[in-house]
C-alpha cells in the first residue's frame, strides 16, 4: 500500500481532501517531521488488525505427531536460492537446518591468579 506524507497543520486545513485518499492510501501525519500517525481506510485496519492477532507456533512447541503429519503433508518442494545454495525442501527441514545453525559460545573461566 502506497503511503503519502502530510503535516499535521495540512491535514487539519485539507481534512477533507486526505480522508478521501486515505481511503485509496495511507496518509502519514507529521509533527516537527516524524511521522506521528496513519490514516487509512477502515477495512484495511482491520484486515491488518486480523492479521495481527494471529500467533505463530514456535517448532520446538509442536508434538512428534503435529511433526509428522506436517511431514507427510506434501509441503511443496522449495527452490534453489539466488545466491545457488540448496534451500531446505520442507518445513521440517527447514526447522532442523535451523537447529543445526545455532552456535553455542561457553564462557571462557578465568583461573585463579593466587596459588594455595
């Protein structure tokens, strides 16, 4: 969505004119230059309101069974990448690369610097 920046002393004096756009596009509304608000049309805020109140389930949440039965769900196969490296084929795959890529660092202990 197309987004159009306007003071707010602008809009008071043309509230008209930028409630009809932000009915096609969004209108920021600045204070001292930063954007302070958005204006937009009512079914896109709430259309964007449902989509935030959806949660993701981390991986790490889902049952043995909830992960097989994604494995077997038939996820389409993922392309080659941009840059030509193999992309993980499916969400499960795709989870487990994403263990695998995780690096523990331990702390390094000092020793003592007195002698007993």
């Amino acid at each position: 969505m197309k987004s159009m920046r306007v003071t707010a002393s602008e809009f008071q004096k043309e509230y008209g004119r930028y409630a009809s756009l932000a009915r096609r596009q969004a209108v920021t509304i600045t204070n001292h230059g930063r954007a302070e608000l958005v204006v937009l049309d009512a079914e896109e805020y709430e259309r964007l309101r449902r989509l935030d109140s959806r949660v993701a389930m981390p991986v790490e949440a889902l049952s043995e069974a909830d992960l097989d039965r994604l494995e077997q769900s038939g996820t389409p196969r993922t392309p080659r990448s941009g840059n030509g490296k193999n992309l993980p084929r499916t969400a499960i795959e795709s989870a487990k690369s994403a263990a695998n890529d995780v690096t523990i660092i331990q702390p390094k202990h000092r020793r003592s610097a007195r002698k007993e």
